[in-house]
C-alpha cells in the first residue's frame, strides 16, 4: 500500500518510544521505506539497533555519526522523505520546532524538509496542558504541521489525564490519509454549521447552552481533507480551524441565519450540527440589569428555525440536521427530518455516555426520509464526521 513512499520517523525522548517500534514494523508490512531518527534522548529508551532490525535501515542518531552515505545526512532524508513523523513528538522537540531551534539530526532535518509533517506528542498531562506547550502547538499547527492526539488515560508517571502517545494503528492511519488522500467531495462545496448561539440578556449575561463546537469542526475537518470547499459558520467557541476551511464567525441565531442563507446558495451539501437557541430575550438591554425585586421575569422570543427555512429552499442540495434531546430520541428525530425536510439526521441522546455535548465522542442514530434507522456506535467525532459525509455523498450521487 506504501510501496514506493519515503517515511522518515522521529522518535524523542519518552518511555512511548517503545510505541514507535511497534509503528515502524507497521510501516514496514505496507512496504514503506522507514528512514528512523532518534534524538539522544529516545536512545535512553530504546536501542538504535531495535528500529534498525525493524526498518532494515541505518538508524540515525547524532548529526555528527560518521557518515553513511555520501551526502549530508539530515538533508538526503530531508529531500527524499515523502513524510516525517514525529511520534512520540515530546514538549521539548515541540517547542523547538515552533520556535526555530535546529540542534540535533531530528530538528535540523523536519526543518530542512518540504515534506508533509506529522507529529504525535506525548507526555505528562501537565505538561501537555501547559499553555507554553498548547502556544507551540498551536503555532506548528498554523504552519501546516498535522497532529495526531495524544489519548487519554494513565500515564506512565501514574497521572491520568490527556498526554498517551496515540496508538500506533492511529498514527498510520493517519500517515496512510496523509500520503494516500482520498479526494471524494473534489468539486463540492460542504456548509456546516458548528458550535452554541449566544443570546445576549444585557451587556453582562446571555443564555446559551454546552455545545463546544467539537462535533462540526469535525465535520468540517474532514470534509476539507477529503477535497470539499468549505464554509465554517461557528458560534462562539476556543476552536481552531481546521486548515483550509473558510471560517464565519456568529453569536446569536439571527447571525447565524443571515450567515446560512449568505452562503447556502453555493453549497451542495449542509450539514447543521450547530445547537441553536430556540428562543432569544425579547428585548435587549443597553445597562446591566439591576439587582431589585425578589422575583425577575425574563420574556423570550422564537429565534427563527434555521433548518426549517433551508428545508423550504433546498433544492437539490443535501440537507443534513442533528438532533439533540433527552427523550423519545427516535421519535422526535423523526418528526424532525420531515417536518424540516431533511436528507437525513444524526440523532444524539444526551443521556447516552459518550454522546452528545463536549467530548472527542459521539454515539448517534441516523434516521433518514423513509424513516430507516443506522446505529452508529461509540467512535470518534471524526470517524462519525466521515460517515455522515459518506452518506451525503451517497445521496448527492443518487
Ligand atoms: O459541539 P459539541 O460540543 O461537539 O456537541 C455536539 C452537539 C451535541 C451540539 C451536536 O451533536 C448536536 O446534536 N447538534 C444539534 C443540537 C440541536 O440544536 O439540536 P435540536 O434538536 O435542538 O435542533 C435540530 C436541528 O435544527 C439542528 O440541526 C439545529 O442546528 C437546527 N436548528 C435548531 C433550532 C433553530 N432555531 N435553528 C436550527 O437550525
């Protein structure tokens, strides 16, 4: 599957190192040729000659080794490699990549390359948190670096929280997306919808509700990376966007509305995975509302239902909604995909553990117009993100 693609891997210095051991012998069954670099450090954990026997190749491990071939080393891996992998990628070659520190044969080499950069970071949960470690991050990500999570869990320091080097399967996976893309929604342009609405009260309060943004930024992400135009209308929320996604920032639902109807005329698919208030303060007030009487009635008006008008104009297009409830999840889905004229829904119960609001995932139902129903089990919100759009496609090609 990888025949003929230059994979060079960076391993730091973290007790995960051992994981890329099990990633290089994975590589290798797809008949990728494995270049591996490992800093000073990673050495401490495992031997060179581990990822030698595996990769079938001369480990590199210092820029100042004799040299085995004739040309400079970190840049004859740099040109021929197809990708370079960073896993386990640790805080310190994080931050030195982010801020232009080339010491070492890992460094000097992913800045040295074109190459497409995959990085896996693992490490304490602090550490991970830190917002030194999240600023660097944050900026490779701005330069096109792809990240590969860490998982949650316990560490090897005996802490539980985020900071597990993604397993090996998800990483080639994600090296195997990288390098052999699929392009499927080349030619169409993907509207989704993402995140909470904010109703403002005064200038001090508004009523919202717990979505993050979580499940369309997904959506989006994967939609951009199959090859879609996309168009991003998010409510407030501390997510990135995705690479090559169009962001339109909204607050309230009448934002969002006007945001929809601007842009659906060129969408072919519209996926509505926002939680739009229903409802919005009738009245705004300038002033901050003062403490007085004991009791304070708020009097709230109907926000206008997005869907429901894209149902009325839709077209040929694919319209996709989600449905958020607590009870009669079917039922109410239902009612929902015919009374807003829908292609589809995906349907989350709030109840349900792992669905819903906040988390990496979801667990849904996907009813459509006859009313059939697909159980999607607990996955990710981007594998989910890559069945709804699977099934768009399959009704845009209908
Ligand atoms: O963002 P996350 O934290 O990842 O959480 C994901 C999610 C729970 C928000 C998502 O999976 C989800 O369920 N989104 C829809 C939530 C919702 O508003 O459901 P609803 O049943 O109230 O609305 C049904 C559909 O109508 C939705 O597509 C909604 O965008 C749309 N709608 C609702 C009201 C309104 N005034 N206008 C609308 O367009």
């Amino acid at each position: 599957m990888l025949k003929g693609k230059n994979i060079v891997l960076g391993v730091s210095g973290g007790i995960a190192a051992y994981k890329a051991c099990e990633l290089t012998s994975r590589l290798k069954k797809l008949n990728a040729n494995v270049d591996v670099i490992m800093t000073k450090s990673a050495a401490e954990f495992v031997t060179p000659l581990t990822f030698q026997s595996l990769s079938l190749n001369q480990v590199v491990t210092d820029m100042f080794d004799k040299p085995k071939y004739w040309e400079i080393e970190h840049i004859s891996l740099a040109k021929k490699a197809d990708i370079v992998v960073i896993a386990p990628a640790t805080a310190n070659v994080i931050g030195k990549l982010a801020n232009g520190i080339a010491d070492d044969m890992l460094t000097t080499t992913v800045m040295a390359s074109k190459a497409i950069k995959l990085i896996a970071p693992a490490m304490n949960t602090n550490m991970y948190e830190n917002p030194v470690v999240q600023k660097n991050i944050e900026t490779l990500k701005q330069l096109g670096y792809v990240f590969v999570e860490p998982g949650e869990g316990r560490l090897a320091c005996g802490d539980i929280g985020k900071g597990k080097l993604a397993e090996p399967e998800v990483i080639e996976l994600a090296i195997k997306e990288l390098l052999l893309p699929v392009r499927d929604l080349e030619g169409k342009t993907v509207l989704v919808t993402a995140g909470p609405t904010v109703e403002h009260l005064d200038p001090v309060r508004f009523i919202t509700n717990h979505s993050t943004g979580k499940m369309g930024f997904a959506v989006a992400e994967r939609a951009a990376r199959r090859g879609a135009k996309v168009v991003l209308i998010a409510g407030p929320t501390n997510l990135t966007a995705p690479q090559g996604v169009e962001r339109v920032d909204v607050q309230s639902a009448l934002e969002m509305k006007e945001a929809v109807m601007l842009h659906m005329k060129e969408a072919d698919i519209i996926i509505k995975s926002a939680a739009v208030a229903d409802y919005r303060p009738a009245e705004i007030s300038s002033e901050k509302i003062k403490k007085s009487e004991e009791e304070l009635t708020i009097k709230l008006e109907k926000n206008p239902d997005i869907l429901f008008e894209l149902g009325k104009v839709k077209g040929d297009r694919v319209l996709i909604g989600f449905a958020m409830e607590t009870q009669n999840l079917i039922e109410n889905a239902k009612a929902k995909v015919q009374k807003k004229n829908l292609d589809f829904i995906v349907a989350n119960d709030l109840r349900t553990e792992g669905a819903g609001f906040a988390g990496d995932t979801n667990v849904v139902k996907i009813i459509d117009r006859q009313g059939s129903i697909e159980e999607v089990p607990l996955m990710k919100k981007s594998e989910l993100a890559d069945i709804v759009l699977d099934r768009a496609l399959s009704v845009c090609n209908r």
